[in-house]
C-alpha cells in the first residue's frame, strides 16, 4: 500500500472542525478545547481538524495554534490523526505555519487557498508546491471559494496530485459532481473530503470519503452513523439520518460559522459562546433557530449530543430558556 493510500484510509468519514473556545476576557479556554478532543474521541470521530476556518484560525497567534495543536495531539494519543489548519494569503507565512503544525505533532496539514490576493491557477500551484515542499507532513488542500474569492480549478488539483506531499482535497464548493471528475483523474488513493455538512452525503456517494464537519461537532454519532450506514451498503439508512440532522445543519449556517456552533454548544455547557471580533455573536432569531433545531433532534435521538445534560427535552422550553 503507498503512503498516500495509507494517509487515505485514516482520513475518512465524519471529521470534526473543532471551534476555538474562548473565555469572557477574549482568552483561549483550553480546558474546554481539551474536552471537546476527548469527547470526539469518545463519540466516534474519525480524526480532529484544529485551527481551520471553524476554529476562528484567522484571528489566533502562532503561540495560540501551536497549543491547540499540542492540546489535540495529547487528546488524540495516536487513536486518531490530527489535521492542523496551517493556511496564509502569504506563502512565507503558510510555510510557517506547516513547519510549526509538524513540529507541535501534527499528522496532516490543511492548507486553504489565499484570500484576497486572487492569485492566478499558476500562482496557486506554486504556492502549493512551495508548502508541501517545506514540510513531510502530508497537505490537503482546501477549496473553499465563498471565503477566499479564488478557487482551484480541477486541472490545478490534478496537478498538485503529482507532487507526493499533496494527499487530498476538502471541498467546500458543494459541488457534488467534483468526487465523480476528480476521482477518474486522480485514482482512489487521493482523499476526496468534503467541507459542507449539507451535500455531504451526496459528495460520498460520487465517490468521497468523508466529511470534515460543522454538525459532528454536536452529533458525531449519527455522523458516525451515516457514514457507517453508506459503507456497509445501507443507503436508506444513510438517506435517513441526514434528513434528520438536516434542520440543525440548516440552523448552523444562518449566520457566519462558528457563532451558531459556538452557541449551540453553549446549550450543551460545553463551551462559551463567544467569538474574536470582527465575528460577534449570532443575533436572537438565531439563537431561536438554533436553539430549536437542536432540541428538537434531541427529543428524537436522545442519546446523539456530546452532552445534553442542559438541554430541555421539549423544543420550546429550549427556546424560551435561550431567546432573550
């Protein structure tokens, strides 16, 4: 088996991209960023992502990463790898930032493409090239274009391929037909993962393998589980456990991620639900939406958050408890 198909099967299913949990003085909350590994671990999480678009990384020092990643690592103590965001707009920076990630114990990189640059398809290929090089940490490449104005071009993956750092691909363009192209081009061995909870399903089916997620945050147990469902041939199982975590996936993406993450975690007194500006908090009609669609999949699948402890069990006295 070739090391990229080694990296390949350890990186696949429902994957947590893990908030940043902060303190009310704007400080990192530690303790509760440990817990929230253990409890992942426990729940049946395929790998942790720290420091990515979730995690606020773009607001966090490199001391601040380098913890988190330190944090993650002693968490995971090899159950599962650890995929340290380590993303810039400037390659020197990224570069940095890999080198770091490798050194704090790192198993793969994530590496989104620059922001507000707009760099050509060369000047991404080269900016790529340039990190995997600096680094024997295995890269995934993050598409994400909603955040960054640029995307990659699927020549430009294909290219990237051939550079033996470069393992895979997050894509969060929720193009589902992108697994289906790229893997005639690619081969099984690259890691096809998507990076949007609501076309997840379908981005495996076309041939992904997995998800790096916003929603397992909260329910990685029926994450778990429709993954698990789709492996063992199982579609409608699958199909059903993703409509019911549908109106929580909704609910999570009706302000800017993470606040309605953080906050609906704040539900389960697992972390505050504060953000670093420019982020603030999700407004009150969010805290509605959220507050709803978390409870109301917990009164069907009672056993499925990380800790519902502080969750009423009827929707709305969860609404009426967290709407002012």
């Amino acid at each position: 088996m070739s090391a990229r198909a080694a990296h390949a099967m350890k990186l696949s299913g429902y994957m947590p991209a893990l908030p940043t949990p902060f303190t009310d003085d704007d400080k990192i909350d530690y303790s509760a960023f440990k817990r929230l590994c253990g409890l992942q671990i426990e729940h049946g999480a395929t790998a942790l992502v720290v420091c990515g678009t979730t995690g606020e990384a773009a607001t966090l020092t490199l001391a601040e990463q380098a913890q988190l990643i330190r944090i993650a690592v002693a968490a995971a103590h090899g159950r599962v790898p650890v995929v340290a965001g380590a993303g810039s707009n400037a390659t020197e920076h990224a570069v940095e930032l890999s080198r770091e990630a490798e050194a704090n114990g790192a198993d793969a990189l994530l590496s989104v493409t620059p922001y507000y640059n707009k760099p050509t398809q060369d000047g991404l290929y080269l900016h790529f090239r340039d990190i995997a090089a600096a680094t024997s940490l295995p890269l995934i490449l993050y598409d994400v274009p909603s955040r960054t104005a640029r995307g990659l071009a699927d020549d430009t993956v294909v290219r990237l391929a051939e550079l033996p750092g470069i393992i895979g691909l997050k894509d969060a363009t929720g193009d589902i037909g992108r697994p289906l192209r790229l893997r005639t081009l690619l081969g099984a061995d690259f890691t096809l993962l998507s990076g949007d909870d609501a076309s997840s399903l379908g981005f495996i089916a076309q041939g992904g393998d997995g998800c790096i997620s916003v929603a397992s945050n909260l329910v990685p147990s029926l994450c778990a589980a429709i993954a698990a469902a789709w492996r063992r041939g199982d579609a409608l199982r699958a199909q059903q456990l993703m409509l019911a975590i549908a109106p929580l996936i909704a609910a999570l993406s009706c302000e800017t991620n993470p606040a309605p993450l953080k906050y609906a975690l704040s539900l389960c007194g697992l972390v505050s639900s504060k953000v670093r500006l420019p982020l603030v908090e999700i407004s009150v009609h969010g805290r509605r939406v959220v507050g709803s669609a978390l409870a109301r999949l917990a009164a069907e699948y009672p056993d499925c958050m990380l800790d519902r402890a502080a969750i009423p069990a009827h929707p709305r006295g969860l609404v009426a408890a967290h709407s002012g």
